[in-house]
C-alpha cells in the first residue's frame, strides 16, 4: 500500500491579474458572484437585500438565474479585466469555498469584497466577511466595507501583498511539480 500525503495546492494568480482598478467615490456596480444555488449564497442575498441601507444603481449576476425580484441583470462569464472594469464591489455570499478563486480575482484587481468566511478568505484577514449563511452578518459586512470605502486602498494592498506572497501562480505550479515528482 502506498503512503499518501496530501497537498493543499491552491490555483495561483498571474502577475498580470495584479491590474488595479481605480476605485469610484461610492461603490454603485456590484456584482453578485456564483450561481443561484444554496450553497453559493444567493437565497441569503435576497433576504439581505431588503435591509440594506445602501443599493447599487447597478447590480450584475454572473449566472442567466433568476434573483427573485431584484433589480439585477446577467453579465455571465466574461474574461477577467472586462469583468472587472464593470465592477465596483464583488458580493460573495457562498456557504462553502475550498478557495474562492472569484475573490482573489476581485482583490487582485483592486475590487473590494465581501464574503463569507471560507476558503481563501481566512488566510487573508480581510476584514469585510461574516459566518457562512448569517444574513445579518452580511447586511453588517456590506454596511462595513460601504463606510470603510474612503479607507479601501489601504485594505486591498494589503490583500494583494498576500496574495502576491502566498498564491503565486508559479508557487502552485512548483507544488504541483514536487508533488508528481517532476
């Protein structure tokens, strides 16, 4: 029988996914990431949406699914610097993520997040997340990353130095060779 030891290898980010988005005066564009399916968040969404204090003028779904009855509109998959040109703020309400490979997009971009406490957003320490499937934690968190927008340069360096650090594509891929034996 053979030993196995496993590796937490984690997809690594390009360089040139490090392209920095100037950030608007309020953020007025959001998107919510995923599908609309329990176990990414989106029910948690719409229970959300009627407390928040603050609405986007524009509010995009990655997915051609039905949001109940918001105001929102399908983008679908679209290469990641148009995307992110059409966003000010990413909403990531998932209920369980082995990384999050939508949110170090975002953050590597420059656009501020807000997302449920898995994967990746453990190890980043961003400040801007709540408990998978607590809406009040998110309608909190939202309400959180809208008063600390003057701030938000500051916070997303300090994501992407992480992300630079720690998921490098070509750290993932040195992994990935060591664990094959190449």
């Amino acid at each position: 029988a053979r030993d196995l030891n496993p590796v937490r290898l984690y997809e690594g980010l390009l360089a040139e996914e490090f392209n920095p988005q100037p950030l608007p005066p309020v953020p007025d564009r959001w998107l919510l990431g995923g599908h609309n399916h329990p176990s990414k968040g989106w029910p948690d969404f719409v229970q959300a949406w009627p407390r928040l204090r603050i609405k986007p003028k524009h509010l995009a779904v990655t997915s051609f699914d039905s949001l109940a009855n918001l105001p929102a509109h399908p983008i679908g998959r679209l290469p990641p610097a148009e995307l992110w040109e059409q966003v000010d703020l990413l909403i990531h309400p998932s209920r369980g993520e082995s990384f999050g490979l939508l949110v170090a997009e975002a953050l590597a971009a420059g656009i501020p997040v807000v997302a449920s406490r898995t994967g990746l957003m453990e190890e980043l320490h961003w400040p801007f997340v709540f408990p998978p499937g607590d809406v009040d934690g998110l309608v909190d968190a939202i309400h959180q990353v809208v008063d600390a927008w003057p701030a938000m340069k500051t916070h997303i360096n300090l994501a992407q130095e992480k992300l630079r650090l720690h998921f490098p594509a070509s750290r993932a891929g040195a992994i990935l060779c060591q664990t094959l034996g190449l």
